[in-house]
C-alpha cells in the first residue's frame, strides 16, 4: 500500500498529524508512489515554488515601487488557503498539514543566521550611547505612539463592539506600534539604497535605541509566554537570559576579540573559522531555547559581539548573504503568509484593526515632526524618518508567531495582523521613495570650482584613495598643485576601506590623535606617506586623513557628507582599472568605476578622475628638486575645459614644473561666441604667466576626430601628467563618443586613458561643478548645436 498520511485533525491553531514514520524519500514514480506524500520531495518542491513564486510577484511589483519583503508575504499567501490553498482549488495538495513542521524548521534556520547577520551589522556602540538626536526622536516616538495607541485600543474595546478574541488581542496590537525594530529598518533602507544617506543614518541610530527597547520587551514577554504565564518559571527564564547576555559579553566577546587577531588580514577567511561560527551560531540557539527564551535571541547576541568589517565579521556576511538572505529568510516570511487565512476575518474586525493601525502610523510619524524640530531637520525630511521608523517585517512575524503559539491570536487576528504587515509597507515604500530625493540634498548652494574660487582662499582638495600603490601620483599631483603661504591648500584625505557587513558607512578620523591603528596597515602607510607631504610643506598645506569604512556601493553618499563638511573645491577620484609595470591592465574594480559614475552625478563641487600611469615611470618624486613635473593642458572648449586651465595654471607657478596648454580647434568652423569666452580664458592665463619661461602655448588645427586623435597620439611620450575636460564644446568630437569605453572619463580622456595609447603619462579628467544637474548638461548641448550650425 502506498504511504499516505493517515490522519489529520485541526483545532484553532492546534493541528495533530499522523503519518508513516518512514514516509520520508521516495525510489520514483515507477514504482507508482506518489512523490508528494514524501518528506523530502514536497519539499524540495515547496521551496522551488516559494523562491519562483516570491522572485515573479517582486518582479511585478518592482514597477509600483513595492519592497521585497511584500511579494515574500504575498507568495505565502498565494499558496496558503486564502488563494490557491482553498479546499475549492488546490487544497492542501502542496502545502499540506503535516509538511510544515518540516518547511517551518528550514525557515527557522534561515533566521537564525539571518539574525545573526543582523547583529553584525549593526553598530553596538550606537545602541548603548545613542547620540542626542537617536535618543530624542526614539523616546518621543515610543512615548507618544504607545500612549495614544493603549488608550486608543483600550478605548475601542470597551465602547465598540467586536469579536472576544479582538478584543483581547487588540492592546497588544496597539503596544506593538510603538516599537521600530531595527531589523526592519535596515533591510528597507538598504533596498531603497538610503542606507548611507543622513536621513538614513538618523532612521538607523534611531531604530537601534528603540530596538534596545524592544528587545528588553520581547525578551520578557517571550520568557512569560514559553513558561506559560507560571511566576516562577517565566522569572527563572528573565534570570537565565541575563546571564546569558552577560556570559555572551563579558566572556564570550573577549575570546572573540582575541581570535580576531589571529586571522590573517588581507587573506579569505578559513573553513575552519566559517564551520566554528556556524556551528556557534546552533548552539547559542539552543541554548536560549532550553533556557526559557525565543531561539533568536542567541544568534542575535552572538552577532552584536562579533566585530563587523574584515577579517571576520564581513566575510560571514558576504558568505551568508546568498543562501539565507536571498533564500532561506524569504522561505519564513512565506511561511506566515502560508497560515493566513483571509476567510477567517471578518470585515468589522478587519476595518477596526485598520483604523487602530492607520492611526498610530500617522501618531507616530507627527512625533517624529514634531521631535524633528529640536533636531534641526526639516519637515519633508522628518515625514521620511517618520515613515522609515514605520517599517515592519520579521520582528513583527517572529512575534505575531510567537503570540499565536501562545494562543493570544487566533487564525482571524494572525491574519489580520500579517495583512498589516503588507498593507504598511506596501504603503509607506512608495511615499518614501517619493518624497526621499538624495539629489535634492546635495545641491550645492555657491560655486565650488577651482576656476571660480579666489586664489587667496587656497584649495580644498578632497582625495579619495582606494588603492596605495596611488599614491606616490597623488602626491605628485598636490605638490604640482603649488602651495604657498598666500593660496594654501587644505588636503581632506579619504581612505576608502571597503566593506560588507555593515547596515552604514563609518568616518573614521585619524586627525585627533595623529595616530595610526595598528590593525591596519593599509591605511597606516597612507596616511604616514601624506604626513611627510605635509611636512615637506608645513607652513602652506594641512592634510586631515579620514577612512570611510562602507560597501563601495553606497560610499558615494558619504563622499558627498565629506566634501560639504570640508567645503571642498575639488573631488580626485581614482580610476577603476590599475595598471601593471609591463604596461597591460593588471585589475578592473568594476564597484569603483560605478562609484565614480555617481558622485559625477551629484558631487557638491567640481570632480577628477585621476587615471594612475606613475607604476610605469618608476613612481618619480616631483618633491625632488632633480625631477621636472611635465604637465600638459588639452583644451578644446567648455567649462570642463576651462576648469582643467585653470588647475593647470596654479601647477605653472611650481618651480620643478612645465605646463603646456594645447588648444585643438576644428578647420572651418567657429562660434564667434564660444570663441571669444574661450580666448579671453586663454588670454588670462597666458598673461598670468608671460615672464614664465616653463610655460608654453600652442594651437592645433585639426579637421575631424580621426585628426584630432592622431594629434593626441604624438603626446605619448612627451609629459608625465595630462589634464583634460570630461566634456567639451565642439563639432572635434562628433563621432568618437560611440567609441568610448569609459564614458565617465569623456571622449578626449578615454582616447588618452585606454590601454593602447601607448603613453606612461597619468591622466587627470576633470568636471566641473554643476549647478543645476540636467538642466545645465541640455543647455550645453543646445550650445553645441548653436556652434555647429556656425559651421561654414
């Protein structure tokens, strides 16, 4: 006889299920078994439909701005008995009763080390010593919603007629409103790609000081409701999770700081450190388990000890990423959609829960504005905080879980409250991406160019580093820059230090203390190279080092943070490929390049790409007095152009280098009014420099791009540096652009940057500021078919 399930009786969420103790992998359908009354391909078969199902609904849902957490829900719900689960359609037939302690049992280790990602993530020190403005909006969001929502729910009880089991859930409903979990907010933030931005750091500081309090809370309510309400057991419980957090701490975290130490920096991490820290993260689960308390609390605890960034913390990230974030955690989410049965609702509780929600969304959000004001951030930003502070996800499923396990929910209110889940999100997700414009933010207010900027003011110059072997160039390029005690420079130096297991990017300043860290060598060296540039120019040039510590992704936002903090001139960024000393291309960071393309987009001030060919020449010093900096300036036309001549002409003042402007210009055809701009910018500067005899003027007339590239050829080998606008004003360049291979650097800099080019000259590809980001790159282009019908 074929194993079948013998028996299955249901009674509220109670379910008792009798099957064949064997019944768990079938030999084929050629013995005529039917697999899906095996343990094991049902399922296999569930978790293929979950993850198929879940990827098309967000696919779908993309276009309306939805979250991926509501197409998760909505595929559970979609396979549970409110759609296809109906006895009317499909049954039980995929998703039957006696699989889902199996599917629930894979979900559960999904969040465990979902969980423990999470713990990793976030930044401990921000939850322990919130700063003043987490602490202000925290409190008044948690006050205030929790006041007005008890008094709401207790009102609505007792005044207005609904079902006994409402009634009894409806305070809990309410309690819960008042809580942000930063789980929630960090996975939304990441999604709408906020996560770096000042509004998301001002939700994520936030969320971690009212998640302190949830978890207090949590913590209690899950040792009362797993020692099923008995005094003595559930203070038994709170005594022993106590200890655990202190143990986890106090002794656990110092052992974990010690092995830290030993992994080899700079290497993959070891199987034998990934197989010990998922085993660990097993055992603190079911150590919290046999003590009295939710299984999420170890891996949760573990995660906060363990130290984010390399060596250990983002290589656990990166390795979890894809099988639980992408896979398992989504399959728990499903799972309570699955248990949702919206037939059991009724419309009177569902319109009643509505309303009590609705409305302690909207209290909370007016908290927010109204802390904001003590805070200094403006209306549309509070509403966006407010909204992000809305979030829900898997704390609220974990605990409407543990609730309905606990009988305080029944099938109607558990349904209710994952349908709130949804409904939240699906409602706030698309008003912050409306209302949240990071360009918006950082529109500059005045001009932030070096053109523009008084000489007596000096420069600030903000150097992004991603790669040590740039910076012997670097240095080249700010000591050509010529300082002096009239126009000195100010050098903001960024280290960018990339990382994955971190919700935030991180500023770390190495100014106060003038000290290094010794568990960073990388930076160590940077930092001490630009130190003895400072001191070679004590007088006219101060360096304030920095790392950034954040996923390359997101780190154009903290770039941006920077240069409006140091009023920054000038941006140099380097170049995404590096070269080798044979001359071929030894790596390509396709991340860097995408880095560079966004801070073009909405940098504060004007932007260079600095294209590093120095490993080449043998990493020449201009510091020596033995060593002449050849510099050249290719103009064509345009304000990229008229940045890159005027740079050049602060290096013609240095005394160990030459600059030589080279100015192309098309054979019959001419703007008599871009002429004009452009030859009293040329005038200036050559005026500037009429007693210098390292300064040199020459004009090239070229008849189409092929001239115009073959006159860029026969500068090989004759400079050390090459300066050069991204984009340019002229008919030259028609055509070429179709070329190009790295679009950010321009057409002229990607001729002069392309591996083929057969030059050891670095090249430095400028932009300048845009005021008014769209707007002014059309009215160029209009300008450019202006000057192309002046052709004749």
């Amino acid at each position: 006889m074929e194993p079948t399930m013998a028996g299955n009786i249901a009674e509220g969420n109670r379910n008792i299920v009798c099957q064949y103790k064997d019944n768990v992998a079938t030999f084929g359908i050629w013995i005529t078994r039917n697999p899906l009354n095996f343990s094991l391909p049902l399922i296999l078969l569930q978790l293929a439909a979950i993850s198929l199902a879940s990827l098309l609904i967000e696919i779908f849902l993309r276009p309306l701005g939805q979250s991926s957490i509501v197409a998760q829900i909505l595929g559970g719900i979609l396979f549970g008995p409110s759609v296809l689960g109906h006895d009317g359609i499909m049954g039980s037939i995929l998703f039957p009763a006696r699989s889902m302690l199996t599917l629930e049992t894979v979900a559960v280790f999904g969040i465990m080390f979902f969980l423990f990602a999470i713990g990793v993530r976030t930044d401990t020190r921000m939850m322990v010593r919130p700063e003043r403005q987490a602490v202000v909006l925290g409190f008044t969001a948690i006050f205030v919603t929790l006041v007005f929502s008890l008094w709401l729910t207790i009102f609505l009880a007792t005044h207005v007629a609904m079902d006994k089991s409402l009634a009894k859930a409806l305070p809990f409903f309410g309690a819960a409103q008042c809580l942000t979990a930063f789980a929630n907010v960090s996975c939304l933030l990441i999604e709408l790609k906020m996560a770096s931005s000042d509004l998301g750091r001002i939700a994520s500081s936030t969320a971690m000081f009212t998640d302190l309090v949830g978890m207090c809370l949590f913590i209690t309510m899950a040792g009362v409701l797993q020692s099923a309400f008995d005094v003595k057991k559930s203070v038994q419980a709170l005594g022993s999770a106590f200890l655990f957090v202190s143990i986890m701490v106090l002794i656990i975290r110092p052992q974990i700081l010690k092995l830290v130490k030993k992994i080899p920096a700079g290497k993959p991490l070891g199987h034998n450190y990934v197989f010990t820290c998922f085993t660990c993260i097993l055992i603190v689960g079911l150590i919290t388990e046999v003590i009295g308390q939710h299984f999420m609390l170890g891996p949760l605890v573990l995660g906060f000890i363990t130290p984010d960034g390399p060596p250990l913390g983002a290589p656990m990230i990166s390795k979890l990423d894809l099988p639980i974030g992408k896979f398992l955690y989504p399959t728990f989410l499903t799972t309570s959609g699955i248990k949702t049965n919206i037939f059991s609702i009724n419309l009177r509780s569902f319109a009643i829960l509505a309303f009590v929600i609705t409305s302690c969304c909207i209290t909370k959000i007016l908290a927010i504005v109204i802390a904001s004001r003590f805070c200094n951030i403006g209306l549309q930003d509070s509403v966006v905080v407010g909204l992000v502070l809305n979030a829900r996800g898997i704390s609220e499923l974990l605990m409407f879980n543990l609730w309905r396990d606990g009988g305080i929910l029944t099938d109607q209110e558990f349904a209710l409250s994952v349908i709130s889940v949804v409904g939240v999100m699906a409602v706030i997700t698309p008003l912050i991406r409306l209302l949240y414009d990071p360009a918006r933010r950082i529109m500059p207010t005045k001009r932030r160019t070096i053109q523009h900027s008084k000489r007596e003011a000096g420069l600030r110059i903000l150097l992004c580093i991603h790669n040590q072997d740039n910076v012997p160039t670097m240095v080249n390029l700010l000591e050509a820059s010529h300082a002096t005690e009239m126009s000195p420079i100010g050098v903001v130096a960024v280290v960018l230090e990339e990382v994955v297991g971190r919700i935030t990017g991180m500023l770390v300043s190495h100014q106060t203390t003038r000290s290094l860290d010794p568990n960073n060598a990388r930076s160590n060296q940077i930092v001490s190279a630009l130190r003895q540039y400072e001191l070679y120019n004590q007088t006219c040039v101060t360096i304030q080092p920095f790392s950034i510590v954040s996923p390359l992704q997101t780190v154009h936002d903290d770039i941006f943070r920077v240069a409006m903090d140091e009023s920054a001139t000038v941006i140099i960024l380097p170049f995404h490929k590096h070269w080798e000393i044979d001359g071929s291309i030894g790596s390509i960071n396709k991340c860097v390049q995408s880095m560079n393309v966004k801070v073009l987009e909405h940098a504060p001030c004007s932007v260079g790409i600095l294209v590093d060919r120095g490993v080449l020449t043998g990493q020449l010093s201009i510091l020596s007095s033995q060593f002449t900096y050849r510099v050249a300036v290719i103009y064509i036309g345009g304000a990229d152009d008229a940045e890159s001549l005027w740079y050049g002409a602060r290096i013609a003042g240095h005394d160990n280098a030459t600059l030589t402007v080279i100015r192309y210009l098309l054979y019959g055809c001419d703007s008599a009014r871009e002429r004009k701009h452009d030859n009293s910018l040329i005038d200036e500067v050559r005026q500037q420099n009429i007693e210098n005899q390292d300064f040199v003027y020459q004009e090239q007339v070229v008849k189409d791009g092929v001239g115009l590239a073959s006159s860029l050829r026969a500068l090989e080998n004759c400079f050390d540096l090459l300066i050069v606008g991204r984009n340019h004003q002229s008919q030259i360049l028609l055509g070429l652009g179709e070329w190009s291979e790295c679009p950010e650097l321009g057409v002229v800099g990607d001729i002069l940057a392309a591996p083929d080019f057969g030059s050891t000259a670095s090249v430095l590809v400028l932009q300048q500021q845009r005021m008014r980001g769209e707007k002014l790159i059309n009215r160029v282009m209009k300008q450019g078919k202006e000057s192309i019908n002046g052709c004749y």
